[in-house]
C-alpha cells in the first residue's frame, strides 16, 4: 500500500454507492487538514429528500471545488470525471460486496443521523426503490470501471476492495476506525 503522503494535497476518492467514501474523506481531511469535499452535498439541494440542483449549477459548483489549491473529493458523477482527475494528485478506489453496500444504505436512511459524513443538510432520508436498484443491480460491479478511469490517469493509486483492506488503510494511515 502507498504511504498517504504520495497521494499528494488532491486527493479524489471513488467507489460505488455506500462503499465508505464519504468516511474516508472526512478521515482524511481531519488527519492531513485538508478541506472535504462531498460531491452529492454539491449535486443535491440541501432541505430536500436529495433533489438533484439544475445540472449546469452542480457542474460550476464541481468546477471550482477542482481549481481549489487542495482538497480531498469523495463521489464519482463520472460525467464530470475528467476535470476532477485532471487536477488529482492521487486517488482511492474503495468497493466492497453489494451486499454489505446495501445495508449500509438501509442503516443510515433508517438512523438518519444528521453528524454522518456527506449527510445533505437538513434532510431527511428515505428509502428508495431506485437507490436499491442502483446498489444490487446497477452499479453492483461499478469498481471496475472506475479502477479502469484511474489507471488510466497516471495518479498515484490505493485500491481496497474489500471491507477488510479498507480496515487496514485505516490502521496502516493512523487514521481513526468508522463507528
């Protein structure tokens, strides 16, 4: 595994829905004191049930958070991809077992915590038959495709795909284990 350091002062974190990466990012950013980035908190309204903002407004807040000196960006909208990878001095790739995807998506739409990493403010979560869909059927194998896009950026790369490899990032970087 690369020392944290290599990965640089932009760092883009990538992987399926409900893989960890919105923990990851605040872990990170607490440990290197850059700022975090949720790119759902910058595609969805705050007060909503995650009602997508106008498609033009979420790229030119996505823009600028890119042409910042340093950050770590958790999320993937592979649209938008290109710019952010253009910018990145390193990445993470974290997948896990659609499975176990799944029921974290149940565990936190159900808790509702508002202190939860990338939780949109002031809403309220709720189960949805598409975000299901998405995580078992649609993205079920989505970590190929992004570890693709990033071997081929030429970025320094740390790949878990495994709850237990992403375990070890934690302790192998001293960062604090996810409750």
């Amino acid at each position: 595994m690369l020392p944290l350091h290599s990965l640089g002062e932009r760092i883009v974190v990538l992987g399926p829905s409900n893989a960890g990466k919105s923990t990851l990012a605040v872990a990170l950013s607490r440990k290197l004191g850059l700022p975090a980035v949720h790119l759902d908190q910058l595609h969805h309204l705050p007060h909503t049930d995650w009602e997508a903002r106008p498609e033009a407004e979420f790229a030119a807040l996505h823009d600028a958070a890119v042409l910042e000196e340093r950050w770590i960006i958790e999320g993937n909208y592979s649209r938008l991809m290109p710019q952010r990878l253009a910018h990145a001095t390193g990445a993470v790739l974290i997948t896990s077992n659609h499975w176990l995807r799944f029921s974290r998506y149940l565990k936190r739409t159900l808790v509702n915590r508002s202190d939860r990493a990338g939780h949109l403010e002031g809403a309220k979560d709720s189960i949805k038959w598409e975000m299901i869909h998405w995580i078992l059927i649609k993205t079920r194998n989505s970590g190929f495709r992004y570890a693709t896009m990033l071997r081929q950026s030429g970025l320094p790369i740390v790949e878990c795909h495994t709850a237990k490899a992403l375990n070890d990032l934690y302790r192998t970087w001293h960062l604090p284990l996810p409750r």
